[in-house]
C-alpha cells in the first residue's frame, strides 16, 4: 500500500494519504493542493550500502610466476 506522508504547504499540516494510481491527495484541513510529500513510515524503505562498495581482489602473483608450475620464479622447474 503506497501510504505517503504530506505536508500542506498552504496550511502546514502534516498527513498520511493513501496514494493509488496518479491520485494526487489534498489537505484534510483546507483542501489545498499544494503538497509536499515526506518521507513515509511504511510505504518503502531506503537503505544505503555501507561505505566503500568493497570489492574482493585476489592477489595473484601470476604476473612473474611460471605457467607450469606455482613457483614465483621458473629458477626452481628450469623453464626459462
Ligand atoms: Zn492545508
């Protein structure tokens, strides 16, 4: 149920409205138009990511390890 909150901007009031389709609420109070919507108490729930967004690299000693074998060097597997 989108339940949104308002807030009238002609009077200040604050609401709840049940919002369906492109229905757009007007004040209880004074029946304005002119809304703001607030953030809502249970129509949705916006949680951010903790900081950083880490990413898992793997280290890899690859770039001066031998093909064929794990060594870190081809001194030990004579390739090279
Ligand atoms: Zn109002």
């Amino acid at each position: 149920m989108p339940i949104y909150e308002y807030q009238c901007h002609a009077c200040k009031k604050e609401f709840e409205a049940l919002v369906l389709g492109k229905d757009t609420p007007v004040c209880p109070s004074c029946s304005s138009p002119d809304l703001s919507r607030l953030m809502s108490k249970c129509g949705f729930v916006s949680k951010s990511t903790g900081p950083g967004g880490e990413s898992q690299v793997t280290a890899s000693s690859a770039s001066s390890a031998c093909t064929s074998c794990s060594a870190g060097s081809c001194a030990s597997c004579g390739m090279g």
